[in-house]
C-alpha cells in the first residue's frame, strides 16, 4: 500500500504574504502588576496607559521586559521577531523621579516635537515624563505618533 503523500503548498509565496495575528491583550494581567508596583509615580503610569490605549482599538497590552507593554493585536505581515514591529512603547521604571517610555523601532516616526529622545543605533527612542501635567503637555502629540505608527505597520 503506497504512503499518502504529505501536503504541499504550492504557491511558498503564498505563506510569506498571508496576514498573522498575535495573541490577545492582556489588560487583567496588566491590572494586577499594577497594583503591585512600587513606584511613586503611579498616576502618571495610569494616565500613560489611558492614553495609549486610546490611542487604537486594536493596541493590547501585556507584561513583558518585566513591565507594561503595548502591541498592535491586528493582523501584520510575517516579519522577523527579533525586530519587534508588533511592538508600539514598553514601561520604563528604573527611575524614581519620572517614567519612561520606549519606543522600541521609533527612530521611523520622525517626531520634530521634541517628545521623542535619544538616537539608538537599534532605532528606539525614549519619552520622559515626570508628571501628570507633562502626560497633559504631550497626550495630543503622542496619540497623534502612535495612530501614525499603526498606520505605517505592513498589515
């Protein structure tokens, strides 16, 4: 009896051009880091996640890198992980007297405001905020980059 053949795709350009998804957002696992976090800032952390909640629908939130961390959950073109394209900010709290946020590919945004800091050769860039009046000062200019990044993503 003659072994059935295993299935092949036909078209391998097919699979490279298919649309994948990621796994869902975790806001009840983000709720509970939360409430853990020692750190005195916790309002401006609060208000931050607000605002890049807001930012789109399909941003989802998780702990990873040891903090809060937003990612686009819509479907993207395959890519290559290590590039963390899913990836939108990531928590920052190794200082006491501000919070910082990642941007870990926004050297793209091209961001003339000033909110955007730092030139790292792996393309990420840094926002510090040291209060609740500077999450006010800048939620208009970082919606308005984080609505722009989604856009740009390879879906």
């Amino acid at each position: 009896m003659a072994k059935k053949k295993p299935s092949v795709n036909k078209n391998p350009a097919e699979k490279a051009t298919s649309s994948i998804t990621t796994k869902p957002s975790a806001p009840a696992v983000v709720d509970a880091f939360l409430l853990q976090l020692k750190h005195p800032m916790i309002d401006v952390v609060k208000g931050l996640r607000k605002v890049i909640l807001s930012a789109d629908k399909e941003i989802g939130e998780e702990i990873k890198w040891n903090a809060p961390t937003f990612f686009y959950t819509g479907k993207m073109k395959p890519s290559d992980p290590k590039k963390y394209e899913r990836y939108l900010v990531v928590f920052n709290f190794s200082k006491k007297d501000s919070i910082r946020l990642v941007f870990p590919s926004g050297a793209p945004l091209n961001d003339t405001s000033g909110l955007l800091e730092g030139d790292y050769t792996d393309g990420r860039r840094l926002a510090a905020f040291q209060s609740m009046a500077d999450v006010k000062k800048w939620e208009k200019t970082m919606l308005a980059l984080i609505k722009k990044w989604v856009k740009s993503l390879e879906k």
